[in-house]
C-alpha cells in the first residue's frame, strides 16, 4: 500500500523534502509507519520522532492521518489504509 508523508519544519530539513510516498504492509499502523521512516532516514530521524526513554513517539509532535489528530482516532495502531496522508506537525508556539 502507499501512505503519503507530509513534513513540516524540522523533519523536512531532516529528511530533505516536503513530502513522500511511502510504501507499506497492507496491515500496517501509524506506529509502524513512524519505525520505517526513523529506519529510512536514520538516527536524526528516530530521534526527532521518538522519545529514546520510553520509545514511544514525543508527545509534543502532532500527527494527522487524513486531517485527524490520531489521538482522536486509535491513536498509533491505528490502521493505514491505501493513498492515506499522515502529516507530521512539529510544536507551535508564540503569543
């Protein structure tokens, strides 16, 4: 299946692009997107995604699969589906 990556900021720099399309398993979760992309683009990616203590990914990243928060979904086992969108959102801040 094919899932398309959108970045933002600090993982375009990492990953030298705005967006790509990612093949997957047919069965594959959010989580397991997020291990082959840490695995395709190395350790500045694995550790911008990834908090090295618990490896779980960093709560301050949001993630949008399709324009939903996956928090609102099932979180990150949730299930990829063919030409799905996941957009990587780094932390905002200002006044």
């Amino acid at each position: 299946m094919r899932v398309k990556v959108k970045y933002m900021a600090l993982a375009r720099e990492i990953t030298g692009t705005r967006e790509e399309t990612v093949r997957t398993n047919n069965s594959s979760t959010i989580m397991d997107l997020l291990r082959l992309l840490a695995e395709k683009h190395g350790r500045k990616m694995r550790d911008y995604l990834f908090d090295q203590a618990t490896g779980k990914p960093h709560a301050y990243l949001r993630f949008l699969l399709d324009g939903r928060s996956v928090h609102l979904i099932n979180d990150f086992e949730t299930a990829l589906t063919d030409e799905s969108t996941l957009l990587i959102v780094p932390p905002v801040s200002g006044g």
